[in-house]
C-alpha cells in the first residue's frame, strides 16, 4: 500500500516558503500466488478419477507437509474405490446404478473441495507446496481459463535409467499444472488403444512396465478448470530397452 514520503537526510532543510512535502512511495506490487482447484463438478467423470487419485497418491507422499488433512487419505481412497465401482455399474443405464452413482460422485468432489481449500491453507500461496499436493492449480494474476487450456507442445521421449521405462518431456501451456498421459502398444490411430499411463505435474512424465523390443506411443494433455481438458498432444514414440 502507498504511504507519505518523509524527509530525514540529516543537516538538510525544507525551507522554500509555502511548499509541502506531498510524495508517496508507489504502491508494492502485488505478490503472484498459485492456488489449488476447489471445483471439480465440470469434470468428466473418466477423468474426475485419475485427478483425484493423484491427490491422494502426491499427499500421502508428502504427509510430513499435509500432516493434518481435513479428509483422511484413507477416507479418500475409499471414496475413490467407491466412485470406481459406481462409474462401472453405471454403464447399466439403470436408474437405480445412476442414482448411487450421482451421489458417490457429490461425495468424492466435496472431499476434495475441502482438501482443495486444506491444501490453500497450508500453501499460502507457495507453488512449491501446491504441487507437492497433486491438485490442478492456478496462478492468481493469472485467472484460470474460462475454457479448455491449449494441449501440450515439443513433447519427447527418451529411456529412463532402468529397463522398461521411459522419460517424456513436453511443454504445458502454464505453469504449475497437472497432466494426464497416456500410452499405446498398438495402432495409436485406435482410441480404444491408449490407457491412462499417470497424472503428473508439470513437465515431465516417468512411465514404467514398458516392455522392451515393444514400440510404445506417448500423449499427455492438460487439466483445466471446472473439467475443461486441453487436446492431446501430437503423439511421440520409443521402443523399450
């Protein structure tokens, strides 16, 4: 905030008769901050999973940061067993299946708005914890988008340090942000080929089980708000060592 200038060089005076000393300093700019997701209800529910699975695996991670977190991590891995199971019965179209799964669905999402706002509590801004977190995040001068993030640039793979894993590298549109990549063994121009390799922040990716000899196809796309996800990116591939 601007406040008055005082005038305090020793030895000197303000001796021109009838001015004033008027000058305030200019205002401190204000501090970036990055705030995790509290709103999931716009997300697909194939993709609600993943993300929130992700939460719960990057927390319990880092449980000497989130010691006290407003849902246990066991309460959350129930809810998301639950939703699973629900989301499977639900293919039925049974109004009954639909129903029970609506609800474990309010449930799941109210958990993670209440960890959503645990984890901004305890981040205070900071991005270095909010990633620890594994929520999706936004940076506060810069609003989240109000539709879906552009899809991730210059992806790249390369081997990992042990057999049977690769590295892929890409460029997320922002910074913090939480993605989903995927893998394909087959045809990559078959959707029913890729299966969900891993939620990571960020830009970098470690996937595992890759057998060796076997050409493997990588993508990743971006999460957004209010369930918006960004196009996948153009595909990249290795054969495992």
């Amino acid at each position: 905030m601007a406040h008055p200038l005082t005038w305090d060089a020793p030895g000197l005076t303000w001796n021109q008769p009838g001015a004033t000393w008027d000058g305030v300093t200019a205002d401190s700019p204000k501090m970036n901050k990055t705030k995790a997701f509290i709103d999931f209800t716009g997300y697909a529910a194939a993709d609600l999973a993943p993300v929130a699975q992700n939460i719960h695996d990057e927390m319990t991670a880092n449980a000497a940061t989130f010691a006290t977190p407003s849902v246990t991590m066991t309460a959350l891995q129930t809810l998301i067993d639950d939703f699973n199971t629900k989301l499977a019965a639900k293919a039925s179209r049974a109004t009954a299946d639909i129903i029970v799964f609506n609800v474990a669905r309010q449930e799941l999402e109210e958990a993670l708005a209440d960890l959503g706002n645990y984890v901004n509590g305890i981040a205070k801004g900071d991005p270095m914890i909010v990633v620890k977190s594994g929520f999706p995040s936004y940076e506060t001068n810069q609003p989240p988008l109000a539709g879906a993030p552009p899809a991730p640039t210059n992806l790249r793979v390369r081997h990992g340090d042990v057999s049977g894993e690769v590295v892929a590298r890409y460029r997320p549109f922002r910074h913090p942000s939480m993605n989903e990549v995927q893998k394909c063994i087959g045809d990559p121009a078959l959707e029913a080929n890729w299966v969900h390799a891993g939620t990571f922040s960020n830009g970098k990716a470690t996937i595992s089980g890759i057998t060796p000899g076997v050409v493997v196809w990588v993508r990743v796309r971006t999460f957004g708000t209010k369930g918006a996800v960004s196009d996948w990116s153009d595909p990249a591939q290795i054969r495992g060592l």
